[in-house]
C-alpha cells in the first residue's frame, strides 16, 4: 500500500516526465492526483516552482500557506518574496502580522507597503495596539482621501472632521463606488436631521448584503414612524442572527405599552 509520500514522489517524477516533454506524465499524473489531496497537490507544485526559479511562487505559496491557517510557514515565504523583491511581499508580510497581533512587526512592514488601500487602516491599528494615538490619528487623516475603510475609521475615532466635511469624505468614496461606507453615511445623515436620506442608505446597505444593516434600517424605519415595516425587519435580522435586534424589540414594546397607558 502506498504511502501519502510515496504518492507525492510518483507526483514528482509525472510531474518531471512532464516537464521533459514526455506525454506519459500527464497520464502519471492524472492517476497520482486520484490518490492525493488538492492542498497537497497545490503545495507541491507551488514548491516545484520554487524550485524552478519562478520568483512569484514564493508569495502565492505565502498566501496558501496563509489561507491553510499555517501563518508563520506563511511568514517565511513572504519574506524570501520581499527578498526577490516581489512589490506585493510587505503588504502580506503587514497584514500577516497585524492578524498575529505581532503589531511592531505589522508596522515595519505596512510602512513598506505602499499605496495599497488596506495599509491605512491595519496600520493605525497597530499604532493603537502600541499605545501611539497620535501617529494612528495620523495615518487615518492621510489616507481617509484614498482608503474608505481609512475615512470611516477616521470619522467613527476622531473629532477632527465636522458632520458636513464628513458627510462630504464619505459622499465621494460612495461615488467611487465604496459600499462599505454606506452605514456610516447613514449615521451621519441621521446626525444632520435626514431620515429619508438615512433609510435610503440604509436599503442600499441591506441590498449590498452588509451583515448589519437589515438591523439599522429596521431601527431607522421604527424612529422615523413606519413601524410596522421597522419592527418586520428587526424580526427578520434577529432570525438571521443579529444579537442586537432581539434587545431592541423588547425595548420598543416596552415604549408601545407605555404608550398605550397614557
């Protein structure tokens, strides 16, 4: 009976006839990939490339590795990526580490990283994980004009923007077709008095399927005077899961008896 490293060393050797331009090795090697996993089959032929001096094997076999819950096999990959000097290498050597909560290191390499959108964000994280508001502050105030996840943060942390600057930051990430600031928005028209423009937000939130938003628009539904519809909505969010919903129905049927005694 074979063993899995014999199967993955019969791989090998289809996988070499192929590459010598025998056809046999296809034939080998659709038999070997009857008898071995997909993951197993990925992480060898990513390893093989390596092996052949294919210099972006490094980071997509990182990112595998990652994908496999094998973070710091993961790691060693992106950093012999970084080497080569594949460009996308500090991101992913950032973002690995901010989701170990390795924050210094996080921070080294997100500020390697570039323009990519999702370092403003990892990177005040970190900065807050390490005690340093200012420099956090700092991050998100830059990068809220390129990074909507950067603005939302920024607005939802700080004081620095006024309800019309906001509201404007966040109206030109929308055009650009940022979704996920939607709900934000939405609050801050609910702030500004405009609860036809909060609901209106808020439904487009729900179609883009964001997790929260059949709860918030249920609730803005209910506070707006449309009752019936708000409290189906928050019916159908606490069906869905939503731990909120639950709470605030029992608070509102609270108020409707108070009503009602009056």
């Amino acid at each position: 009976m074979k063993t899995a490293e014999t199967e993955t060393v019969d791989f090998r050797s289809s996988v070499e006839l192929i590459l010598s331009g025998d056809p046999d090795g296809l034939f080998n090697a659709a038999n070997d990939l009857r008898q071995i996993s997909k993951s197993e089959a990925v992480e060898f032929l990513y390893r093989m490339a390596i092996e052949q001096g294919v210099k972006e094997a490094y980071l997509n076999y990182g990112v595998f590795l990652h994908e496999m819950d094998r973070s710091k096999e993961a790691l060693v990959q992106f950093e012999k990526a970084h080497a080569v000097g594949d460009p996308k290498a500090a991101f992913a050597l950032g973002e690995t580490n901010w989701e170990m909560e390795r924050h210094a290191e996080a921070i080294k390499w997100l500020r390697l990283a570039g323009s990519h959108p999702a370092v403003p964000l990892r990177l005040a994280m970190s900065y807050r994980a390490m005690g340093d508001e200012e420099s956090a502050v700092k991050v998100l105030r830059e990068g809220s004009e390129t990074s909507a996840e950067a603005a939302v943060e920024y607005i939802d942390t700080t004081n620095e923007l006024d309800l019309e600057s906001a509201i404007r930051l966040l109206e030109k990430h929308l055009q650009n077709g940022e979704v996920d600031v939607l709900i934000m928005l939405a609050v801050l028209y609910s702030k500004a008095g405009n609860p036809d423009k909060e609901i209106e937000l808020l439904r487009r939130s729900v179609a883009e399927g964001e997790p929260n938003a059949l709860h918030n628009l249920g609730l803005a539904l209910w506070q707006a005077g449309h009752a019936r519809e708000g409290k189906a909505l928050l019916k159908k969010a606490a069906q869905q899961g939503d731990k909120l919903s639950p709470k605030v129905l029992h608070n509102l049927r609270g108020k409707q008896r108070h009503i009602r005694l009056k």
